[in-house]
C-alpha cells in the first residue's frame, strides 16, 4: 500500500472528528477505541501500522498493557493501538511470544514479560512480517530466542538486518510443544499478507490471528495488495479457519482487544456480503467510481471506523477480483 493511497483509506471518523493519539497512557486503553490524531500524522500512523512501511508511528510514551487471557496465556497491548498484539506463554519451560512489536518498544515489552516471568526468553513466533508485529526480533532475538515465520516472512525480513531474520521457517504448519501444550503455526497466507500465520495454543484454547482480524472499534480488514494480500483471500481463510477454532476459544486479534469467536462470525458476515456486493456490481458493468459514489449498504457504515474506510475496503475489493 502506496503513502498516498492511504489518504484515500481514511475512516470516515478520521477525517471528520479526529481524535488524539494516547500516547501518554492517560487515557484508556486500546480498548477504549482506536484514537488517531489528524493530518499527517494519521496518514503514517496508518500506513505504519497497517502495513509496517514506510515511517514508525511517534511511540513517545507508549506503555505495554498486559491481559491475562486463559492459564498461562496473556495478551500484551501497546497503548494508542500503535502495534500489533503480542501472545505470551509463559511455564516451566519459559516465555514464547507471538509478535513483537516496534524495537523502540523492547525494553518496556521486556519489562512487562519479566513482570510475567523471569524465566528465559526460547522462542518469537512472527504472525508476519510487518514492522508492527516483527520489529523486536532484532534485540528481542539477542537474548537467544530462536525466531520462527512463515518462509516468506522470512524472505522480506531479508530486506533488514541479519538481526531481524526468522531462523526456523515454514511453509504449511509447524508445531512447538511448550509449556504442557502444542503450540501450533499455521500457515493461512494471501489474505493480509503472502506470508500470515495464525497460532493455536492448543490446550489453553486461545488463538493468535494476526491481522487476518482486528477487533474492537470496528473495522473494514486491509489486504496489503503490494506484499501478496487480496480481500476475497481473506474471506476465504477465515472460513478455513472457523472450523479450526473452538466456539468458546478466546481470540487474540491483530490488533483491538481481546476477543471471540462470535466477532469472527461477524466479521466473516460482512466480508462475504461487501465482496459479494461489489463484485454484482463490477460484473454487471459498473466502475470503481461508480460503485465507490453508490457506497455501500448503510447496514456497514458502523464497519468504517477503524483503519480503513468504506471507499477504501471497496478499492481493496475491486483491485482483489482481479
Ligand atoms: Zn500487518
């Protein structure tokens, strides 16, 4: 996704009642709701986070928030909604965390692990590789945790430093037997990204879904078109992945705060029926600015007040049927 698309992907909230970012901390947390200052700022702090490219998001101030989620699971949080979810597992046979957020954010992730935990740091799984979710693993990394992505995760961190590379990859599942419990990788690729995960902590019932999924405020997905993402593939590897997932598992989104199954239903609803709808409309003739000026139903307009707008999850619509 170009800088200059993401204007064009504002919500509707961001461009009419900006809201500052919390980055003090004063505020509430992310679930509280995704609050955004205006301007320039929104734009990189969009693009930054939805996509990991181009400039990192001011993260003055930003504090790690910790949920404990099921046992010995636990959710940590960046307030401002400036990063994506970190899983933490956390026993006998030490930590393992799912994503790891911005290098800025190191000590203050490391804090809040150690306040978990003073056990040693054995493995960093990436969801995938944008910044927001697999920037850590540099110095993350340096305490001897083996990194583990999707194979192509680890073919575009190979645009940064050795020290951010994933060492263990793989290309349909991989399974970590930790802590009393399979923690299992799967590969669900081309929604997002080319290169998405989703983790299971088998005994536990919770599930890491990447930014397959964002919670809370609500909020149309992104399908990073320039890194191998496509809408309509989202649609279809959340179907693939409902089966997959217990009905009272709980549910740790990209980004947003902890959730459930139900929002997953809910969010499979609406994407069958927007790509539905848009795609009515392209085969019978219709242009994108004839479809974007037509808007969708009313019944979504509650959907635009996350990262992207309506227009901007119709253009991710239209560019993914090809
Ligand atoms: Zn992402």
């Amino acid at each position: 996704m170009h800088f200059s698309m993401m204007g064009t992907f504002l919500s509707a909230r961001q461009r009419l009642d900006p809201l500052p970012v919390d980055i003090a901390g004063s505020g509430p947390s992310l679930g509280g709701g995704r609050r955004v200052s205006a301007g320039a700022t929104v734009l990189v702090l969009l693009l930054s986070v939805c996509t990991g490219a181009g400039q990192k998001p001011d993260l003055t101030g930003v504090r790690i928030v910790t949920h404990p989620v099921a046992g010995h699971i636990s959710m940590l949080e960046a307030t401002g909604d400036v990063a994506g979810n970190i899983a933490v597992s956390v026993g006998p046979d030490g930590v393992l965390i799912v994503d790891d957020q911005w290098a800025e954010l190191t000590d203050a992730i490391s804090d809040a692990l150690r306040a978990l935990d003073r056990g040693p740091l054995r493995f960093i799984i990436n969801t995938h590789h944008h910044d927001d979710h697999s920037d850590g693993n540099a110095d993350l990394g340096q305490s001897g945790a083996l990194i583990i992505a999707h194979e192509k995760a680890r073919e575009r961190l190979l645009a940064k430093d050795s020290a951010h590379w994933p060492v263990i990859t793989f290309d349909s599942s991989l399974s970590v037997y930790f802590n009393g419990e399979e923690v299992r990788a799967l590969s669900v690729p081309g929604g997002h990204t080319d290169n998405d995960i989703v983790v299971f902590f088998t005994e536990s019932n919770v599930v890491h879904m990447g930014d397959l999924f964002n919670s809370g405020p609500s909020s149309f997905p992104i399908a990073d078109l320039d890194s191998g993402g496509n809408a309509v593939k989202i649609l279809r590897n959340i179907e693939l992945l409902l089966p997959q997932i217990p009905e009272d598992a709980r549910v740790i989104p990209g980004h947003g705060p902890l959730s459930d199954k139900q929002e997953l239903y809910r969010l499979r609803d609406m994407l069958d029926e927007t790509i539905t709808w848009v795609r009515e409309r392209k085969n019978s003739g219709a242009s994108l600015d004839e479809i974007l000026v037509e808007g969708l139903p009313t019944k979504f307009d509650g959907w635009g007040y996350g990262y992207m707008s309506a227009e901007g999850w119709i253009t991710m619509i239209w560019n993914s049927l090809g």
